[in-house]
C-alpha cells in the first residue's frame, strides 16, 4: 500500500520550532514578570516595616521618651528611598507588561500559522485516502471484471 508523504513538512516542522522558540520567549517574559513581582510585594512590606519602625520611635516620644531625630531622619531616608525602588520596579513591570503581551501576540501568530499548514496536511491526508480508496474501487472493479471473463471463457469452452 502507497504510503502518504506530505510536501510540505518541512514548513510544518519549521513552524512548529518557530512556535517553540515564541513559548519559549513567553515563558522568560513571565518568569521576568513573577520575579518582578515579588520583588515589588517585598519592598511594598519593607515600606510597611519601616513606616512601622517610624511610628513607633514617635510614640515613644509622645509617651516622654526622648526622640533621636538622626535615627528618625534616617528612618524616613530608608523608607522614601525604599518608595522609590518601588515605583522605579513597577515602571519596569510596565515594561516587561508590554513585552509580554508582544510575545503572546508572537506566540498567537506563529501558533495560528502552524495549526494552518497542520490544516493543509490533514485535508491533504483526506484528499490521499479518498484517492487511494477510489484506486482500490477500480482494482477490484478490473479484478471482478477479469474473473467473470475467467469463469465465461470457462463456461463457453465447458459447453463445446
């Protein structure tokens, strides 16, 4: 029996590396993307620890202990500048935002191109059975054929 050979996959198998290296892509994104994250969630629970820290060395004066300003100054230094890490983290999750709905936007391109050529060769496939069935039809149809002219000749010369 003939065997189906698809003309082009190698345009499928192209496809489907050029689809992986897109997955690929997305999933470095998003491990950027997490990564960020937690980073952000980090630093917003360091602004709270320190903001806390701040809070309490003021109460302590309100209750007549004495304040040491350097320290307070300090603290307020450590808790802006943590607040500005932050923003400046969140501005670079915007980015990394961007690229990533560039890469799905990749992925999504690339993956819809395969599944077209996978498309191409199922109907190919299809098109080959049903030829290949047809082909069969007609063997049997000239087998048939043959073998009543087999059993005529046999009759007609069984007669004389």
């Amino acid at each position: 029996m003939a065997k189906f050979v698809f003309q082009f996959e190698a345009v499928l198998k192209q496809r489907r590396a050029v689809e992986r290296a897109r997955q690929l892509a997305v999933a470095s994104i998003e491990r950027e993307r997490l990564a960020l994250e937690d980073a952000i969630r980090e630093m917003q629970r360091q602004i709270v620890r320190e903001k806390e820290d701040l809070r309490e060395q003021l109460l302590a004066a309100r209750d007549g202990a004495r304040v040491d300003l350097r320290s307070v100054r300090l603290q307020a230094g450590a808790s802006l500048d943590a607040v500005a890490r932050t923003q400046r983290a969140v501005l670079q999750l915007a980015g990394v935002h961007s690229r990533l709905d560039a890469a799905r936007l990749q992925l999504l391109d690339a993956a819809t191109k395969r599944k077209s050529v996978e498309m191409l060769k199922e109907r190919r496939f299809e098109e080959w059975k049903a030829e290949q069935a047809a082909i069969e039809g007609r063997m049997l149809d000239e087998l048939s054929v043959m073998r009543a002219a087999r059993k005529e000749e046999s009759d007609v010369g069984g007669d004389s």
